[in-house]
C-alpha cells in the first residue's frame, strides 16, 4: 500500500507501510527515515521516500511504497535487419519490449554507427500493434508507458544515392533505467537512376 501524497501522516502510517503494527511501541522517525527500522526502498522516485539525513520530516513518506518495484526491461526485441533498394522506405515487423516499475514517460532514442544516411522513425502503442499505416516519429520519441508491453514498429527511409549501410542501436529508457541490446542493421543498396 503507498502511503499518502499529501496531508497527514502519522506513525502508525508509516509503521503499517514497513509491515509493522500500527501501534509498535517506541517508533523513532528518526529510526523509520533513516533505515534502522528496514532498508528504504529506493524503487522510489527521490521525491517520493526519505533522505535518511536529519532533520526528518513525516512529509518525506509522501508517496511512498515500501514494496515498490525496481525498474527493468524485459523482452526486448532481438536485433534485425532493415534491407531496401536505394531510395527505398522499408517498415519493421511487429516488435516488443516490457516494463515494470517503471515511472513517468518512456523515451526510445537511437545511435547510429557508420553512415548511412537515412530517416529513422518509430511508431509506438501500449494497447497492440501501431500498423503500417501509423504516425511515424524521428526520435528520440517520449511517450506516456510506466509498466506493461511497449508495441513498437520502426520505419527507415534511405536517401537516394547515399550511403545506405551501418546500424542503428535502439535504447528504450524509464526512470533512468536503459535497455540498449537491440541493433538494427541498415542494407540498402545505392540508388541506380
């Protein structure tokens, strides 16, 4: 259960918050703030648990949930190819990636190494496939996910008579936490008139 995030607390809150009785006898806030009761879950935003440091304040407990979640990806796409003629625009397959105790917006990002001069642009949902036929954005792109699978299809447009080869890497990131493991790999051939 997360504690309230505004008004008031009291020790008894905060004892039910760590699993003890809401009447334990001598409580310290000093003691709960500081991690002597139990370990603060840094899962937490920083805003949202105690700095540990003196003075402590009831205030410091606002939002906090001492079973909070760490954030982590999971399933994240496996890397893949992009492959077209010169001048070409080729759309992905279907791809996914999960998230737990995530918090706040999800921004995918990309790098590219070698020089393929392209468009890289993504599509992305949290209820199902984006389709073919979705809005495309250059990233990075920042989007509303906290938790749960992110859909994703990504879309490549090669310049006519340029270099169409190198890998882009993807980089999904929620609360500081990044999965970087998925490159994607750009084949496209040059572009004969």
């Amino acid at each position: 259960m997360t504690l309230t995030s505004s008004g008031q607390i009291s020790i008894s809150d905060i004892n039910g918050e760590f699993g003890r009785s809401g009447s334990t006898a001598n409580s310290s806030l000093k003691e709960l703030s500081d991690g002597t009761v139990s370990t603060i879950n840094t899962a937490n935003a920083s805003g949202d648990r105690p700095d540990g440091s003196a003075p402590h304040n009831m205030s410091e407990f606002y939002s906090y949930d001492h079973s909070a979640a760490s954030t982590s990806w999971s399933s994240p796409p496996a890397d893949f190819t992009m492959t077209g003629v010169g001048g070409g625009t080729v759309i992905s397959a279907l791809k996914t990636i999960s998230l737990s105790g995530g918090s706040g917006n999800t921004t995918i990002s990309r790098t590219t190494t070698g020089s393929p001069v392209i468009t890289f642009q993504g599509a992305f949902s949290t209820s199902g496939d984006p389709g073919t036929g979705a809005t495309f954005y250059n990233l990075p792109e920042t989007i509303a996910h906290t938790s749960g699978t992110l859909y994703c299809r990504f879309k490549c447009i090669h310049q006519p008579n340029k270099d169409g080869t190198g890998t882009v890497t993807l980089s999904f990131t929620n609360n500081g936490v990044t999965d970087n493991s998925c490159d994607v790999t750009i084949e496209f051939g040059v572009f004969q008139p």
